[in-house]
C-alpha cells in the first residue's frame, strides 16, 4: 500500500516536471472526449450500415485523424485540394467536398496517381475541363443543393445532370460515384425537431436522385451528414454515407443547436490575463481574433458573446462559468466581462480555460494543439 | 530601336514565363502602393519631428520590413512577443505595444539577451513579477487610457502610476522610457473632423503626464498613433513617437473612415470563381473565412459586405467595381453577389480580385503574400 502510494506520488511528480506550462494562448484537446464524440458517430455509422466519411476540416491534424482510424473509419472528406495533400501520406480515399477548382489541376493530377481522390461537380466547365486534362482516374459526386441554397444542383435541374452523366459516361478518368448534399441549413436550428424536420427535408431532396439514375448506376452513393443531423438523428439507412465534420470537437454554437451537450466540447481555449480593470467589470487576456478567429454567438441572456469560460479541474475543465464570458475580440486582446463578484477570483497571470464559439474557425488559427497529457499535436 | 523592342518583348515572354499562374486564394501585394504608404507616414513623422515606431502586426513580414528600412525606420513596435522573436533577426530595437504577459518571462528574457526589447505596463504585479526575473535590462511603457477605454490606466489614477516609477526607480533591469496610447476609437470615425477630435482628445489626456514626470525624467517618450490620426492630421509635434500599423496596406474599412482612397489599398486577395448560379445572381469562389477571416462591414448602401470586387489591370488592380460585392463567406466557399448585368461577365475559372475590409486579419491568414512581380514573400 505505501509502495503503490509511493509510486503514485513518484509518477505524479514527473508528469509535473514534464507537463510544458501554459504561458500564452494554447488551443488544448481533451482526447478521451474527442474519442468518445468520434466513436458514438462510428458507432451510429455502423448501425445504419453506411460509410462514415468524416470531415477532416475541423481538427485537420494527422495524429486527430489516427483516432479515427482506431474507430475503423477508412474513407475521409477534407475542404481543399492542399487539405487532401496534407492527408494523402496516410489516408488513401479522400472527397474534396468543394466544388472542384480546376485551376488546381496539378494538383489533382499529382494526388490522383497516388491516392483515390474523389472531386465535386456542380458544372459542366469543370467536366470537359477535367475530362481534357486528367492524366489519372479520380471519382466525382454530383452536389445537390438540398435546401442550404448556398451552392450545388438545385433538385429539379435534371438537365444538368443528365448531360454530366453523357459527358462522363465514356470516360476511364472521370468516375461517376454518388450524389452529395449538405444540409448547412440545419446550423439555424434550435431544437432536436427543427434538426430533424431539416433532415427529412434534405434526405427528401436527394433520394429521387438514386431511384432515377440507380438502374445505370447500381452503386451510386448517397452522401449527406452536417454535424447537427449526424449528432441527433438516429436513422441514416436511407442513404449510403455521412460526411460530419465539427462533431469531433463540437463547441458553444453546436451546443446551443442541440447538437452536444456542454460536456461533450473536446476542446478549450487556454489564455494569459494580462489586465484586470475592476472599475469597469473587465479582464484582459491574451487571446483575440488571431486566436480565436471572429465568431461571434447571440445567447439568449448574454446577448453577443466570442466564449465562455469553463472551471479548470484536475484532469481538464468541467462546467460554465455564470457571470463571466469573453465580450469582445480585437487582433491580440480579448476582453472578459465579470461581475464584481466573480472578478474578485481572477489576478493577472492566471490563465483562464474558455469554450470557443466556432472550433472550426478557431482550430484552424493554430499551428499546433495541446493534448491535457502536455503532449503537443500538429496540423496543417 | 527595332533591338530595343527586341530585348522588351524577350523581357516581357520571360517574365510570363516566370510568372506563376494563380490556380487558389492568393493574398496579393502591390509593392509601390505599399513603399508609398510608408514613404507618406515617414516623411509626416520627419516634419513633426518624432519617432516612426511601425507597427508590424499588419504586414508582420520580415521583407516587408526591409521596405520600412529603406524608409529610414529604425524601431518597430509588434503585438506579441512571439512576433517580436522573429523580428528580433533584424530589428534591434522592438516594443511589443500589449500588456505584457510575464508568464513569458522566458521569451522576455531570450529576447533581452539580443535586443532592446521594451514592453508595456499597466499594473504593479507585472512591475514585481519582472523585478524579480529579469536576467537582462528591458525598457518599459506605462499605459495610458486616452478614450479608447479597452485597456490602459485611467489618466486620474495618478497613484498608479506614481506606484510603478517608485519600484522601478532603482532597478537597472526595468527602464522607463515613458507614456503610450492608442487612440482605438478613431476607428468608429467617418469623417476628418472626427478623426481630428479623437486625435487631439487622446493627445490632451496623455500629454500631462509629460508635464508631471519630465522633471524625474526629462528623456521621457510619449508614444501614440493609430492609422486613422496618423494617416489624416498633420500635427504630432506635441509627442516624441507614432506607431501606426494598418497603414502599410489599407482597407476599405480605413477607406470609409477616410484615411486613405481606394488608390492606397497595396493589397487584394484573388481568388478563384468555382460556381455561378445566375438563378440567384450569385457566384462562389474559393475563398472563405479561412483566407478572409470574418470581420464584415456595413456599407451604406450594400449592407453588410465581407469584401469589393476590383477591376485587373496589366500592373494589378484599378477601380472597385459595381454591381458585384462579397455577400458572405463560411469556412472556404465565399458567396458573390452580382446584377444580372455584371453576372454576365464570369465564367467559371476567372480569378476575381477582391479588396478584403480588414487587412490586417486577412494577411494573417496566410504564411506567404505575391508580389505582383510574381515573387513570393514570407510572413511570421
């Protein structure tokens, strides 16, 4: 009993000795609830027998990716042909869910005669460009505008459609995969029934697509899944695959969707108070648009907020903080609104764990993340 | 003659040659238009006989520091100590104009050991804090709150103030070297006679510490200059130092302000067109939040804008155009807004040239700015 208690102890002591200290803005992950948020979409994946063909946008890092993996996911979507470059090395089948920039083509060339690569179609420019310049074979989805109406084949123009598929028909380069749609709109809702009704609604304008084309195309694939959809319905089995990004570290925005809750954020941002300004209810801290990119959130009580600050415990962070949050943002500062009793707990030199509006935005400001173990984790 | 064309059209076919083709979100900067924005600010500085201390969070690109070299600028300020170690290579005289984070203590001191590294302070735990570590001289700025009310000591907390040079007195690491402002608010200005009344509001609340403490220290510096006041009024003879930043590029955020006409703005992104949908006069590019960042801007008659598109010329750009704007941008797609007229005008595989509302955060979205020459320059 004493030896274990010695060993404890011992073990402690080192991990403080090697723990880096936090000094100035840090972007922190919690990887046993980053695990567990990949693993209940894996596992919903499984159930619904479709493909989970996670977006990698949000985290963008190798060693986040290895987590998925572990998950038994095979197959990845990233936002950009450089995105779909830094994840080649490991990944071998990956969609870039944006519509295809053929002024890349280099760069699609040079990732297709190494990897599967998987591109987007919404016209017939990118079609014969490709068609003229490919040198090796990469799939294609059709992107549908299911209803987000931000880009993509709106649902009654078969036409369109019609003539990719002729154009494409014949060609050993350019390989029709699936219809893809993404339900963005769902980001607007607020409850588990409005999410839904946006499923439904989507799913709806996609599924006449298969029935169509599924006698030329017996394999075509249904492609769909935002992050608010995936984390709250339960039934996929209509279409083939799903596509989540955000999921992986959720964050405020997602929250107040209904898509997670407080307890499932897998990430924080850890900043320096470098100023307290009791007379007008204020702490400064190291952390501001650099850091936290410029999303802000409307909260119902708080009005316009760019954070909230969680309590720091042993191994992480636990529950929000009342009476506190992150107002405004400039390049370098960010300033903290508190009540005079809350201020009182605050000196300069602390550092302050705060839960992000956008983990998207804010990731991507980083270079590298922090893992609670201390261990420092890189990205593209 | 004819061997002048000659050696002309072989120059011209070279350089074509050279040129790379932009095929993504490219940040451009025309280099005349910014060795003419510090041209104008330098020559102000030398009429009013003070200091020209940039700021070079804006551009924070050690090239581009040459140029500011070239100009005559011998001290830079930064915003972070992190960017103040990759200046450090070759700029010998470095304020980091935010309240210093002594948590950092490692960095400071590192950076001590090579330059004249001066910070800032606004309370008495950093004065301790530093008393105790520093291992080399720094030199020092008490903060001063001249309206912009983000950060700063109030001017009537005189006590303060007084608490700071009576512990720093005796020391040979902490130096003082004087008062600092900024005089932030001038960014809600949108008129000269506005920009004029915060500049001399702010000047007359910091000026009376000179008067107070000159006695004491009579080499004292007071230190102030935003873009908007330093690129509009003409008289800095009451103070010893300026430190705009924004100025190197511009925007159309200084633009409607009134600190610079359109012509000013050195820098434009390009982007790729990768979708039009004249259903619904819009268009998509390649270029998101991730290139743009966020910040938006309310434009009198468009609403609210993320960006203006600009006609290309033979050597850059030229007017903004009309009929077109940059309604809205999510993490990569950005989404145009064009008349049926204008709409006409593109096809998918143009490259627009868009001027971004808010240069500094854009340029920090990248690691790399074009020169119109083609060549690529670095950034921190």
């Amino acid at each position: 009993m004493v030896k274990k208690i010695f060993l404890l102890l011992l073990t402690l002591y080192f991990q403080l000795l090697t723990y880096p200290m936090i000094t100035k803005p840090t972007f922190l992950v919690d990887e046993k609830k980053c695990r567990a948020n990949i693993q209940k979409i894996a596992d919903k994946a499984k159930r619904n027998n479709v493909i989970f063909r996670a977006h990698f946008k949000t985290h963008q890092s190798l060693a986040i990716g290895r987590w998925f993996k572990e998950a038994g996911v095979e197959k990845i979507t990233v936002s950009s042909l450089d995105m779909a470059r830094y994840f080649a090395p490991e990944w071998n089948d990956i969609t870039v869910a944006f519509p295809v920039n053929f002024l890349e083509i280099d760069t699609i060339n040079e990732l297709a005669s190494k990897i599967q690569l998987n591109v987007v179609i919404i016209n017939l420019e990118s079609v014969d460009f490709l068609l003229q310049h490919l040198q090796h074979p990469i799939g294609f989805f059709i992107k549908i505008d299911v209803g987000y109406k931000r880009t993509g084949i709106l649902p009654d123009n078969l036409a369109l459609v019609d003539a990719i598929l002729e154009r494409t028909a014949a060609s050993d380069k350019l390989n029709f995969l699936g219809f893809l749609g993404h339900a963005g709109h769902s980001y607007k809702s607020s409850s588990y029934d409005e999410i839904e009704a946006t499923h439904k609604e989507s799913i709806a304008r996609i599924l006449p697509f298969k029935e169509r084309y599924a006698k030329d195309y017996p394999n075509l694939i249904l492609s769909v899944g935002d992050t608010p959809t995936c984390s709250v319905v339960e039934d996929f089995s209509m279409v083939d695959e799903i596509r989540p990004g955000n999921f992986v570290f959720y964050d405020i925005q997602q929250t107040s969707i209904g898509s997670n809750t407080t307890e499932d954020i897998a990430i924080a941002m850890a900043c320096p108070i470098v100023a307290i300004h009791p007379d007008k209810n204020e702490l400064i801290m190291h952390g501001g648009g650099v850091h936290f990119a410029k999303d802000a959130f409307v909260d119902p009580k708080l009005g316009t907020i760019y954070g909230r600050i969680v309590a720091q415990t042993e191994n992480g962070w636990g529950e929000i903080l009342e009476g506190i949050y992150v107002k405004s943002l400039s390049q370098e500062h960010g300033i903290l609104t508190a009540t005079d009793e809350v201020i009182k707990n605050y000196k300069v030199g602390d550092i302050v764990y705060i839960l992000p509006v956008h983990s998207c935005l804010t990731a991507n400001c980083f270079k590298t993340y922090q893992l609670l173990s201390g261990e420092v984790i890189e990205r593209f």
